[in-house]
C-alpha cells in the first residue's frame, strides 16, 4: 500500500468491539471520501487491521475480517482503535499491542473510540492526554488509569497526538471532524446528509445523559441533587449537603417536601438506585461490586431496596437485559 496524500485510516478492533461505533466512524469515511453514495475510495482510505486474517466478533455477534496486516504505521493518517465490553481478558494481543507502540513512536496519531481509550491507556499511550470516556465507564477508567485525565462530559476529544471518544453516534461526529479537516467541508456535508444527520456535534457537546437533578427547577435542589450524583459511593451528610446550598439542614428539608415531594434522604437513594440499575443492565460487575459502588453495605440490603424500588431484584433486571 502506497500513501497517497489522502485521509488514510486504519482500524483495529479489539475482541467485543462495538459495532455501531465502528461503522459509524467508517461509513463517514465512506461517503466522504466521493460524491453522493458512490463509494469510491476517492479522497480517503481505510483497512481494518490485525496479527491475522481470523474475524474479530464484536459485541453484538457480528463478525468482520481484517483486510491487512500490521503495514507500516506511517501509512496512516489516523490509526483508530475500537473497543467494546470492558469484561473481555486481554481484547488485544501482544502484538497488537507493540504495533501501536509502534505507531506512537513513529508521531501517528491514535484514536480509542468507545472503550478502545482503555486499550490505548493499558498500552501506556494515553499518558498526558485528556482522555473522553462514556459516562457508564469513567469510574473503571479511573480506578484502572488513576494517574490519567479522564471525563465523561463530552462526547469526544482530539489533539494532534491522541484522540478518544465516548462512541455511539459521537463516533460519527469525531470523524466528521476529521474529515473536514483533512478533506473538505463538502465531503463532510456530503457523508453527514447521506447519513441523515443535520449537523456534527462540536467535541464540546454534552454526553447524553438524563440525570435526576434535570428534573429539579430550583437551583438549591439542582446544586444538592448534582453533588448526591458526584458522591454516590461516598456519600456525604446532609447536613453537609445543606451547608453547601447556604441552607440548613431542616430548610433544606422542607425545600424538598414542598419542591420534590420527598426527603433529601429519600431523594439520595433515588440516586444511588438509578446510578445502580445502569450498572445492572449495562455492566458485568458483581453485585457486591454494584452494591458498593452505589454506596450499600451488603448485597443484600442492596437487593432488597433495588426490588422495592424498580419492581423487579437486580439479577431478573440483568437477566432481561441480555435477552433484548
């Protein structure tokens, strides 16, 4: 493969990688690179990348044959790294691994989309980097990466070394970013509206996550219901809580009976509850696990203040998330 002065990605996917963020990123690249819906690798190129020609399964079943082997890195102009469950030992292989290192040594710049961040960061190539996780995976980021600099706001981040995305359909917009600054404005218009998408979000742009303090209209109980979300596992007295919205604690229980209709106790668990039932439906950890991190002493009593509150124990709701 020549290098041709044209946006050249590869891909590398690791083990249960995500598949809608992979052909999100792609197909961008696709309709960018010629007009209309042709498909031709006119103004950009892309291979997916791997130690050998076995398909890498994503999370979803579906598999994908890799097109070439590890070129020389140089080759490229982005080299896109795509992750996906966080359960799977060793998504990567070694030499996957020394390729990428390879790669950033020799000034390519590095892309983990979805939970390819992790990959990267476990490659020891995300040091110094702001590093854009979802916000399902950022407390793993951090217990895993402690000295890096990750947040969950936005949905991607790109500098001229590293870049890292939350995934879904942000990967879209990373690479309508990329596209439009390496090919056109009108390639980019060109993949966005044969996509049926209005506009690339900015990397600035929020993730999409609908929390409890969304609901609230008062300012006292927003700022109190935003910090219950920032210190789920290590909850703080509301008394403490109060101090910090210039209330005291018995104003602030009134506030929230005349305002919320319940206690600021019984709003805090609501948190802790909603914050766990994601973990539930959406992650491998252990109940125990779950139990902790959103602040209960035991399984048990996590258990039994799950089901009253959602209905259903937490394994009968992870069970029926595996089976939709």
């Amino acid at each position: 493969m020549n290098s041709p002065a044209k946006l050249r990605v590869g891909f590398i996917l690791g083990r249960s990688f995500t598949l809608s963020a992979f052909a999100l990123f792609i197909d961008t690249l696709r309709l960018a690179s010629d007009e209309l819906d042709r498909s031709g690798r006119v103004s950009a190129d892309w291979h997916v990348l791997a130690s050998s020609k076995n398909p890498v399964k994503s999370s979803c079943g579906v598999q994908v044959v890799p097109t070439s082997g590890f070129v020389d890195p140089a080759h490229f102009s982005h080299i896109v790294v795509v992750g996906g469950l966080l359960n799977v030992e060793e998504p990567v292989d070694a030499e996957t691994t020394r390729y990428l290192r390879r790669a950033a040594a020799a000034n390519v710049p590095l892309i983990g989309l979805c939970t390819g961040t992790f990959i990267l960061a476990d490659a020891g190539l995300m040091k110094n980097h702001e590093c854009c996780v979802s916000w399902l995976h950022a407390r793993d980021f951090q217990d895993r990466f402690p000295d890096h600099v990750v947040r969950s706001d936005r949905i991607f981040h790109l500098d001229e070394n590293r870049g890292s995305c939350a995934g879904g359909s942000s990967a879209a917009d990373m690479a309508a970013l990329i596209v439009r600054s390496h090919i056109s404005e009108d390639a980019e218009r060109n993949a966005l509206e044969v996509l049926q998408i209005d506009h690339a979000r900015s990397p600035f742009h929020l993730q999409a996550r609908r929390t409890f303090a969304d609901e609230a209209e008062d300012v006292r109980i927003k700022a109190t219901l935003l910090a219950m979300e920032q210190h789920i596992n290590d909850r703080i007295p509301i008394t403490q809580l109060a101090r910090q919205v210039g209330v005291s604690r018995r104003q602030l229980e009134r506030l929230f009976k005349e305002k919320a209709g319940m206690s600021p106790a019984n709003a805090y668990k609501r948190v802790r509850l909603i914050h766990a039932k994601a973990l539930v439906a959406n992650t491998d950890a252990s109940m125990l696990e779950i139990a902790l991190e959103a602040g209960f002493e035991s399984a048990s009593h996590f258990a039994r203040t799950f089901k009253k509150f959602h209905g259903q124990s937490p394994s009968e709701l992870r069970t029926a998330a595996i089976h939709i």
